[in-house]
C-alpha cells in the first residue's frame, strides 16, 4: 500500500511538472511569435528606409548633374 501511495504521489509530482512545461512552452511560442512579428516588421520598415535613401540618392545626383551642367554653361558663357 505505502509502494502504491509513492507511486500516486510520484505520478501527481511528474504530471504538475508536465503541465508547468507546457504552460512554459505555451508562453514561449507566444513570445516567439512577438518576436518573428517585430522581426518582419522591422524588416519592412528597413527595406522601406533602403527604399527612401536610394530615392534621395538618386535625387542628389540629378540635381548635382543639373548644377554641373549649369555651371558649365555659365563658365563657357563667361569666357565667350
């Protein structure tokens, strides 16, 4: 009877543990999901940055070119 009680009371201990891991395992692939759901939102933000400093860049260099190009004009006018 006593072999048998151990038993019962072994069994209760493991099945309380059992449901502690699950309980951690619930709440960890809650948090894993937070977690890939910043990720992706992160990702999108970056390649939208990218995105807008490619554009910027691409800005610069037009106006840049416009400005050589004026600039050349105005010198050659100048020495005329």
């Amino acid at each position: 009877m006593l072999v048998l009680l151990q038993a019962e009371n072994e069994v209760a201990a493991l099945s309380r543990k059992l449901s502690l891991l699950e309980d951690d395992y619930e709440k960890s692939q809650a948090n894993l999901k937070t977690a890939n759901d910043r990720v992706h939102e992160l990702t999108i933000s970056a390649d939208e940055s990218e995105r807008s400093v490619t554009s910027s860049r691409h800005a610069v260099m037009r106006y840049l070119k416009l400005f050589m190009v004026s600039f050349s004009a105005d010198c050659c006018m100048a020495n005329s």
